[in-house]
C-alpha cells in the first residue's frame, strides 16, 4: 500500500519543491525538485485504497486455522478485529508522504476494503446466519469499482 497523490496533493508538493527552505547552505538545491508530481490515475488509486499487506497476512491466518480442527468462531472474528484496529494504522503510516497533510480518506477506503474483502472471502461473516457467499462477490466488485472514484 501507498500514498495516492491526488490533484491536491500534486499541488501542494509542487509548491513545496518551490519553497526557498527547500534550499541548502550557498543557496544550491538539496535536492533536486520534482517539476511535477501527477494525480495517480484510477488503477493506482484502486491499489492505494486495498490494504494487500493486511488482506494476505488475514489469508495466511485464516489458512492454518483451516488446518486445525475444533477452531471456534470467536477465534476468526477475535483475528478479525485485531486486523482491523491494525488496519487504519498500517494505512495511515503507508499514506504518510513528506509534505503532504495524513490521508484520512484513503485510511477509511482502505479500512473499509479490508472488512470488504474478509466479508467477500467468508471469513467470521460465513458465520452468520442468511450469509451466501455470492453477497460477497457483488459487494466485493462493487466497492472495488467504487471506491478509486471517492479519492
């Protein structure tokens, strides 16, 4: 996961590439400025709001607790949680770019998108009673279309 540069965040890098602090001892650049920095376009948002790290270490949990026998539920929705306090702390820590305001909108998509992608993959959800696992496709698809489009 990493930060998404929106058209904001290119505007506001830019201006600080342009600051004279920006400036080493004599007046000579420290480091040479980026002209510009482009929004991220819609697949790189797509992979900036989907918290793979956390999804594969889930499906890496979720896997060996397959091997086991006599798991209760309480243990997948226990992981489940700890994943997803940890979850907007990884975003907010991976979204952090030097000169730029913490992403907040990307932290919640990508907090969202984990409990998305663990509803779409069964997870504690497949549990509750009524759960199909088709539901998890639509939302899965849905939210994977929707949620570049809200950064």
């Amino acid at each position: 996961m990493r930060r998404i540069i929106t058209k904001e965040d290119s505007k506001l890098l830019q201006k600080a590439a342009a600051r004279p602090e920006a400036l080493a001892v004599g007046g000579a650049p420290s480091k040479t400025p980026e002209t510009s920095t482009p929004p991220d376009n819609y697949v790189s948002k797509l992979s900036g709001v989907i918290p793979a790290e956390i999804i594969a270490g889930w499906t890496a949990i979720v896997g060996v607790l397959a091997t086991q026998t006599g798991v209760s539920q309480d243990v997948y929705w226990a992981i489940f949680v700890v994943l997803l306090v940890l979850t907007p702390l990884y975003a907010l820590r991976a979204s952090k770019e030097k000169g730029l305001p913490p992403a907040w909108r990307q932290v919640v998509l990508a907090t969202v998108a984990f409990i998305v992608w663990v509803f779409a993959l069964g997870g504690p959800f497949a549990f509750l009673k009524g759960y199909q696992s088709y539901y998890g496709s639509i939302v899965i698809t849905a939210y994977t279309l929707a949620a570049p489009l809200a950064i």
